[in-house]
C-alpha cells in the first residue's frame, strides 16, 4: 500500500482526535453549574470548607475556573494518556469504570456488525439476481420497511412479546463481565441467551439497510461495459455475480458500512439503555443523569475515538478492494 496514504490517513485521524477532544472540553464546560459544587451536594450551604470544594475542583481540573487555560492543557495530556480522573460516586478510577463496561459494548456491537454483514450483504446480492421480478419486490419493499423502524420501537416490541407476554428472554440483558473474560460453555450459553433480543434489534434493522445498498450497488454495477464484456465472453452468471459485479461493488457498500458504523454505535447506545446492557452506552446514559461530569466526559471520548478509528479501517479496505486508490 502506498506509504503516502497511510502518513495522510493517520495524520487526518490525529487532527481529528484533537478536535474530537477540544469539543468535548468545550462542551461540558458550556453546562451550567458548578460539577464539584453538584459532587458535594452544595458544599457551601451544608458548611463543608472552602479548602475541600476547592480540593475537589482541582480534582476535577477546574481550579481557576471553566476556563483556565492551565486546565485545559492538563485535560488534554489526560486525554490522550486515558487519564479521565476519578468517580466520587463509585469511588473508582473513569478509566477503571471504562474498562469494566467497554467489553460488553464491543462484544454486543461488534456481533451485531458481522451478523448483520453477513445476512445484509449476501440478500442484497440475492436480490440484484431477482431484477424485475417480484422476489426483488418483495425483498426489497421488506427491506425498506424494517430498515425505517427506530431501535427503540423494535426493542420495545421484542420487550413486550419475548420478555412480558412469553417470558423466553430477560428483561434486563445483565450478566457478570467474568463470563466474558472467564469463558466456558455455561457461560456462552448463559450471554447467548442475555444478548438475544438486544442483538435481534441491531441485526434486523442494519441488516435491512445493507441489503438495500448492496442492492443498489450490484444494479449499477451490472449495467457497466466490463460486465457485458464479460457476458459476451461466456461467463456464467454466477461467476459474473459473485466474481465480477460484487468486488466493484463492495467499494459504495464499504463506504456505506462506515456510515452505517456510527449508526449503529447510536443504535447501541439506545438499545444498551433499553435492556439495561452494561456497556458504554449505558454508563454514558446514567453519568449524564448523575451530572458524573468526569464519567461522561471519559465514555463519550472512547466512543468517539472507537468510532474515528473504525472510519480509517474502511478506508485502507477501500485501497485494498480498488488498485487505483493505493497509487
């Protein structure tokens, strides 16, 4: 691959890190409040010294006020050495917290992305084989359907049906994090049978959505003159469909996939809430109820950062799928 690519790409990625992080510093300072004030519950009225609020301000990098430009370089250094202070509420490093929840979110989204490949990718190639049939209808009219449905309205019916009225599945997806680094058979079985509905809500919507793209990009794909050469030379058509039109397709799929990506890290975080499933989308939801300013601001910097770095795995399968873009 082209050197120059990869210096661009992690140079583009750097940048936008910085700014990822410069917003964040912004933003949770635009709150209103005092966060060490709301820490201790009204320091001042309940007669607490000044020394301690003013102790607990330090902690939280704002001595000197919101913004004390001191503070500000100090909550970059911290930043990018994942040193996001400490939770007064449960007595914990962030990045301990981070830690504890970050496996559950991977393990759900990370499933839910390849299951939803692997069903979306192959029914869209499956449908662009039915063009102007009513299979193609079909599919496609389903597809559109389920891919308009919110998360959290399919999360909610999957409650009702699978968890209220037949109690097959738990209403709160929770289950101990020693059964994913700890794992045995029990246990796989015990999370397959947790992760169920939460899954099904991802895998069903993404899915729909990439079997429309796929779709689209196998229709175009097959009206281009390398195909009819290929045609004309007497290739069969399944070699025609898998072979020739899929590799030129997978570029616009590709793409969509990364745009698909953020989708479904904010499907996660409403579906996590939903089920109660540990991971970060949770802990982001409940550290934004508590005012856990350091919390939030921890959680949200990793998911922004996961989401950065899975942009640029899609643009280096973008070199590898089309020659044209290494050079």
């Amino acid at each position: 691959m082209n050197p120059y690519l990869i210096v661009r790409k992690v140079i583009q990625d750097a940048i936008l890190i910085v700014l990822m992080a410069v917003v964040l510093f912004v933003v949770y300072r635009l709150m209103p409040g005092n966060p060490a004030e709301l820490l201790l519950f009204g320091a001042k009225k309940a007669g607490l010294s000044p020394q301690r609020l003013a102790a607990v301000e330090a902690q939280l990098g704002l001595a000197g006020g919101k913004w004390n430009f001191a503070n500000f370089i100090i909550y970059m250094r911290d930043m990018f050495t994942f040193n996001f202070g400490y939770d007064y509420f449960r007595s914990l490093s962030v990045w301990a917290i981070i830690e504890s929840a970050l496996p559950f979110t991977l393990l759900l989204f990370g499933f839910a992305a390849v299951v939803s490949f692997l069903i979306g990718i192959p029914l869209g190639i499956l449908t662009s084989w039915f063009r102007g049939t009513k299979k193609e209808g079909s599919l496609v009219s389903s597809g559109t359907i389920l891919n308009a449905i919110p998360f959290f309205v399919l999360a909610v019916l999957l409650i009702v049906y699978f968890a209220a009225k037949y109690p097959i599945f738990p209403v709160r997806s929770s289950f101990p994090l020693t059964w994913i680094t700890q794992p045995s058979l029990p246990h796989i079985v015990g999370i397959i049978h947790y992760m169920a509905l939460p899954t099904i809500t991802l895998v069903v919507i993404e899915a729909a959505g990439h079997l429309l793209t796929t779709r689209a990009a196998m229709v175009g794909t097959l009206g281009e003159d390398f195909i009819m050469t290929a045609k004309a030379k007497g290739v069969t058509q399944g070699n025609i469909m898998f072979h020739h039109a899929a590799r030129n397709a997978m570029i616009p799929i590709s793409t969509r996939m990364a745009l698909e990506f953020a989708l479904l890290m904010s499907g996660a975080v409403i579906v996590e809430i939903i089920f109660s499933w540990p991971g970060m989308g949770h802990l982001l939801y409940n550290a934004t109820l508590t005012l856990d300013y350091p919390l939030a601001e921890g959680a949200l910097f990793v998911i922004s950062l996961i989401t950065i770095i899975t942009y640029s795995m899609v643009d280096f399968i973008h070199a590898w799928l089309d020659p044209r873009i290494r050079l």
